[in-house]
C-alpha cells in the first residue's frame, strides 16, 4: 500500500532494507534468524 504522502511504499521501504543490508540493525536480526 503506497503512501502518497510521504512518496513511500513497501516496495520503496524494502528495497532500502535489502540495499542497505550492511546496517548493524539488519545483521542483528539476520543473526537472531540464522541463529548465530
């Protein structure tokens, strides 16, 4: 669902996670979900 706005949709909102996989957060939760 976009939302117009702020010019932002899932998709924008994703897109910046998995392209920003580096941040300390990101690595944190794929360490809990790996188990590591």
């Amino acid at each position: 669902m976009p939302w117009p706005r702020l010019g932002v949709s899932w998709e924008n909102v994703r897109y910046v996670i998995l392209t920003h996989h580096h941040s300390d957060h990101v690595d944190g939760l794929d360490g809990m979900l790996a188990g590591r």
